[in-house]
C-alpha cells in the first residue's frame, strides 16, 4: 500500500484511532471537527479496502502503512521453561 494514496491527515487520524482514540479525541488533537475526522477514517477504510475502521487499523499495520504492529509484552504468553536437564527439575529424580 503506498503511502502517497494517503494525506497526511488521513494518516494520522488512523494512527491516532489504532492507539486507541475516539473520533472526538481524534478531532481535539489534530484541531478539525469529529465529522471531518469520520471522513478522513472512511477514506482511509476504503482505500485500506477494509470493511470496518477497526480492519482498517489491521490493514493499517498488515500493509505497512502504520509500522510494525504494537507488541504485548507478555499478555496471552507462557513462559518458556526448558524441560531437558537443565529444566526446572534438574537433579531430582524423576517421579514414577
């Protein structure tokens, strides 16, 4: 997805919706009306060929256009403990 497709504010709406802002925050930060803000976030869906804004943000982040995709430190991850000799067991006997 080239970036040149997109305005400058256009990206930033979808930047600012993918950390989580509502149009109203949207509009307060970048200092233009909530429906101006639903515009931008449309244009913005439909050149994403996203059915919803929240695809758009994925879209967003699965093409590119919004950088890599944020990283959840440690939510939804098991931490890795080796099971061989040197595992949380090591020098006991194994149980039987």
């Amino acid at each position: 997805m080239s970036r040149a497709l997109f305005t400058e504010h256009e990206l930033a709406a979808l930047r600012l919706l993918a950390q989580g802002r509502t149009q109203v925050e949207i509009a307060r930060t970048l200092r233009i009306r909530p429906e101006t803000v639903g515009r931008l976030l449309n244009r913005a869906r439909i050149l994403l060929r996203a059915r919803t804004l929240p695809h758009a943000v994925a879209r967003g982040y699965e093409t590119g256009l919004l950088g890599p995709p944020p990283h959840d430190h440690g939510a939804g991850q098991e931490e890795h403990r080796p099971s061989g000799p040197d595992g949380p067991n090591r020098g006991q006997e194994p149980a039987g």
